[in-house]
C-alpha cells in the first residue's frame, strides 16, 4: 500500500518519453476529489473557526 502521490510519481518512471500522461493526469484529478469536495462542502465551518475569537 502507498500514498496516491507515489503511486503518481511511479507511474512517471525514468524515461519520460514513455509516460502515459493521461493517465497520470486522470489519478492526479481523482486524487484531488476528494479533498475538494470536503473544503466545498464544509466551507462554512471551515470559515467559522478560522474567524470565530473567544471572549
């Protein structure tokens, strides 16, 4: 098991020559998913805590 960023780098190898770009570019996009969805989906905690001081 290994993190969405090796495997990235991996499927680069040495010789660029022979990358399958769409297909890294494809991972790279699902790999953002996710995280773009919590920060959309949770933007208004998010905010409140960056913002919110106690008294």
């Amino acid at each position: 098991m290994q993190t969405v960023v090796i495997g990235i780098v991996r499927m680069l190898g040495i010789a660029e020559a022979l990358v399958d770009w769409e297909l890294v570019m494809a991972t790279a996009v699902l790999a953002m998913t996710l995280p773009v969805l919590v920060v959309v989906f949770m933007q208004r905690w998010l905010i409140m805590g960056l913002t919110e001081t106690e008294k």
